[in-house]
C-alpha cells in the first residue's frame, strides 16, 4: 500500500461525494457558491483527519461493543475544535454563512464511514493520509459544484463578477433543487467517464450500485 | 451481558469522554480571547461604517436600554469631546429565519442616517436581497486594481435615511407607508421594519434622558 495510492484514490476512485455519494446534506445544503463549499471542505478535512488518525491510535484498546460510541466522541471532539478555530481565526462573513453546518459536521457519514470502514483497520499514519485524501476529494467535489452553481445563478466565480449585466439571479441554482439537478449531472459525467476509461481498456464497467440504470428505464 | 463487563464498558466510556473534555477545555480557554477579539471587531466595523468618523471608542461607552420588553445598545459617537450621533442596535424576532438584528445611525436631534443589517439567517439569495449591503467586484475591478470602497446601496434600508424618530412607526410603502419593501422578500423587509420601528420608539422613549447627557 503506498502512501501517494492512499492519498489520490479519495480524489477521484474513492471520491467520497462523487463515487461514495455519501455525506450529502452538507454537500448539498453548502455548496451554493465556491467560496462557502472550500471553508466546508477545508473544515471537514481537517476534522476527518484528526479523527481518523486519533481512532487509529486508540483501536486496540477500544472494546469493540462500545467502538462506535468512542468514535462519535473523538469525532465530535474535533468538530467542536473546528467551530472554535472558525469562530476565532477565520473571516466572520465564511463562518455566519456556513453556520449550522460547521457543527453538523460531526454527524457527516463521510467521517464516521472512514472511521469504522478504513481507521479502525489500518495505522495511524495510513489512516492520516487517508483522511486527507477523503477530505481533499471532499473538498475538490464541493468547490466543483460550488462554483457551477454560483456561476450559473449570478454569473460570478470566487464572489468576482465575471460577466457585466448580469442583473438578475437566477435563483434556482442557489436553493436545494438546484444543488440535486447539478450534482446528477456530475453523477451522470462521473459514470460516464469512468465506463468510457473501462471500456477503453477492454473491461466491463460496474457501476456503484447506489448509481447504476437498475431504478431508471429511460433508455432502455 | 456480565454486570461486570457492563460496568467496565462504562468506566471507559467515562475515561475517553473526560479525555475529551479536558481537550474542548482547553481549547475553548486557548481560543475565548480570539473569539470574543473577532465579535468586537465584527461591531468595530459595523459602527465605523454607519458612523463614519469620531474620536472615541463607542464600544466602551455603550448604553444598554431597555424598552417594551426588548433590549437595545446606543453606542455615542463623538467628535471633539461631543456626542454626535448615535448608532442603535436593535433585535426583531420576525425575521424569516428567527432574529435580525439591525443598526442604525441617529443623530442627536433623531434623524436616521446610514442603516445596516449586522445579524440575519434569512434565505440566501432571497431574503439576503433586503438585508445585505453587497458589492460584488468585476473581473474588470479586479485586474486593474480599482477599488471601490463607498458603502453598496440598498433599497429597504435606504428608504430610512433621513426619516426623524418622532415620525415613526413607519409602515410599508404597500401599505400606505413610506418603507421601501423588496419583492419576495416581504417577511425580511418587515422584520427590518420591525426592528428599526422599535429603534426609534426606544431612542425617543430615552431622548430627554439622552439630551441632558449630552448638555454634560
């Protein structure tokens, strides 16, 4: 297992939002402009690293009827060190936007699905490393869709105008339906290349089953 | 399940959840200066801009008032040793995502200057429309390195600038006032209306108070 395969297979073959589809109320709910979605992802990464990197440590002495439990403690431990740290050190517009969701990100399925599926099974260093790959990954799907979103509904990039006459927002793309239609079409781009690269290389391509046509019959 | 191993489960449990608390402990006391720092700061700024310029530190002489059963803070703006002007904060609880809080300029004689909204949860991108004073800059802007640093307009809450206290309350331009209101955002204009209604009905419920202050 190499360190550089641990850390790149949450940025694209394990993506947690993209791959996983897990963790979607915050993607959801705070990817409405790119610069709410990287405070997210950056917030979240650093609480998924602790995490996993604390829980590895502490995984042969945890019983295991209690384990879940301990992991939602040391988990929530470094969410609430995260909204400390916001409220103190960064820009008070980034945390007044993000609000609720800077202390929700304890109950991110993302964090606790690392902790149980990968950090109680591997070492510390391993487990650190993976965290950050996942929170990398995290981060890079969030400003993806953040900033499609907020160009498409204001015409801006980073909060910076791009084009001049865009007086009226389109609204849609800012609210939770919006968020639903864009994260399908990255869903459906996400299949889609990865059947092409699988086909390219003369396999066969399994999609995730939380993503494949069996509930659809449109084109079939 | 043995009594036993039941107690010893808990014993750790108790253990990692002390652990943890002694680590939020320390922490929050490491990060509460910073915090509390950032909260001044944040109202720092908010009076310098609906301020404008003065020479003492608002923040230290604030007066807290009580009225109608709500609480405001009159911070007194002063220039050369004399009170100018005011800036009020005050709290409505009808905002579409519960407490907004505005501030305003009063002067002394009660006219309302510059009016800002400093809290709000309301819907972004709909309610946001009457409560933020919001420029963004242009790609433009940007690569040339202009700057435009004057205050961004906004309807709702331009449409105090001027009115004297002893008029209020205000209503709704729909209704027959003389509030500007924002299509779909109804709720959030009202709420500012609401908060700055009871602005300046606590400001003249204190006026006479206030004016022999000043006259010392």
């Amino acid at each position: 297992m190499s360190v550089i395969k641990e850390f790149t297979k949450g940025l694209w073959k394990e993506n947690p939002v993209l791959v996983i589809v897990l963790g979607m109320c915050p993607t959801l709910a705070v990817s409405s402009s790119g610069v709410k979605s990287l405070g997210m992802g950056v917030a979240t990464t650093f609480v998924l690293a602790g995490s996993n990197l604390v829980i590895s440590l502490i995984r042969n002495i945890v019983p295991a009827k209690i384990r879940i439990p301990c992991y939602i403690v040391v988990i929530a431990t470094f969410g609430t060190i995260v909204d400390l740290l916001m409220q103190a050190y960064s820009p008070p517009a980034l945390y007044d936007a993000l609000g609720i969701f800077i202390p929700l990100i304890v109950v991110n399925c993302i964090v606790m699905g690392r902790a149980e599926a990968f950090a109680s099974r591997n070492t510390p260093f391993i487990s650190l490393i993976d965290g950050l790959g996942m929170g990398a990954g995290f981060t890079l799907a969030l400003v993806a869709l953040g900033l499609v979103r907020e160009f498409l509904c204001s015409g801006t990039l980073f909060e910076v105008k791009m084009i001049s006459g865009w007086s009226v927002d389109f609204m849609l793309l800012s609210q939770a339906p919006g968020a639903f239609i864009v994260l399908g079409f990255f869903l459906a781009g996400m299949n889609y290349i990865n059947k092409r690269k699988a086909e390219k290389a003369g396999k066969k391509y399994i999609p995730p089953p939380e993503l494949d046509c069996r509930h659809c019959r449109i084109c079939k | 399940m043995k009594n036993s191993q039941i107690i010893l489960l808990s014993i750790f449990l108790a253990i990692i959840c002390s652990v943890a608390a002694g680590i939020l402990a320390f922490v929050y006391k490491a990060t509460e200066k910073d915090v509390s720092k950032m909260k001044q700061e944040k109202i720092a700024k908010a009076l310098k801009s609906i301020l404008g310029e003065f020479d003492n530190n608002p923040l230290e002489s604030v007066i807290n008032i009580e009225y109608n059963g709500r609480k405001f803070s009159l911070y007194p703006a002063k220039k050369n040793g004399k009170v100018f002007a005011y800036a009020i904060s005050s709290t409505s609880p009808k905002g579409y995502g519960g407490k907004l809080t505005v501030m305003a300029q009063i002067d002394v004689s009660g006219k309302i200057g510059t009016v800002m909204v400093t809290e709000q949860n309301e819907t972004p991108g709909l309610g946001t429309v009457a409560t933020d004073r919001k420029r963004l800059k242009t790609i433009a802007e940007l690569l040339s390195g202009k700057r435009d640093t004057s205050l961004p307009p906004n309807k709702v809450l331009d449409s105090f600038k001027g009115k004297n206290c002893s008029s209020a309350p205000w209503k709704l331009k729909k209704d027959g006032g003389q509030i500007d209101s924002i299509t779909g955002a109804t709720i959030s204009s009202s709420a500012i209306l609401d908060a700055m209604n009871f602005a300046a009905e606590a400001f003249n419920s204190k006026k006479s108070e206030l004016q022999t202050e000043i006259a010392n």
